[in-house]
C-alpha cells in the first residue's frame, strides 16, 4: 500500500467511524460496520458493509424510512473525502451476523472477499 492510499484508508475510516458513532449507534440491531477498496479504483470499488445483529433487524431496517436516511449520511461523509461511487446500491451493503455465521462459519474475512 503506497504512502497516500494509507492515509487515505485512514481518513475514511475515520470519517466513518465517527458515523458509526454519531449517527448509527441509535439504529435497532446496528452492531458496526466496515468497508474494503482496491486503490487503483477507489470509485468503483469501494463498499460500505454495515453490519446488524440479526437477521430480524436487517430486514425492518431494510424496510425503514432509515435505510434512505443512512444512505444519504453514507453518501455525504464519502463526498467530504471527494469520493462519488459509480453504483451506490451495489457498494452501499447492509448484511447481518447472524448471515455470516449461517453462510460464513462466522468469517467476515471470507464473506467480505
């Protein structure tokens, strides 16, 4: 990883970690979230996984009037580091623990790759 994609890395986690802390924090069954990038192409590659306790409270989440609102709060920390994604809905993703255990064996080293 070259000099500037560290500090990059380190300012949107940053930015996003003050997001999960702020803004996240209040949602029902919001346990934390994460993201992976490929410097090279940082618009097109970088996804945004946030991450729920169980499956029951992904899915009100997903049918909330938060879902949009957490999108948008996503969109807008992103746009402060002049990052515009090339397809929001596939790199902004909303997953469960209780998926990763079922599919994963519990690794979200694996479910992320």
């Amino acid at each position: 990883m070259k000099k500037s994609d560290k500090k990059f890395d380190n300012e949107l986690r940053k930015s996003l970690t003050s997001l999960c802390d702020n803004e996240l924090k209040c949602i029902d069954g919001f346990e934390w979230l994460t993201h992976t990038v490929n410097f090279s192409n940082i618009q097109a590659s970088l996804k945004i996984v946030c991450v729920f306790d169980t499956n029951q409270h992904l899915n009100r989440f997903l049918s909330s009037s938060e879902k949009p609102k957490v999108e948008s709060c996503i969109l807008n920390v992103i746009s402060d580091l002049n990052i515009k994604l090339k397809k929001p809905s596939k790199q902004l993703v909303f997953d469960s623990e209780e998926n990763c255990h079922q599919f994963n064996y519990g690794n979200w080293a694996v479910r992320l790759s």
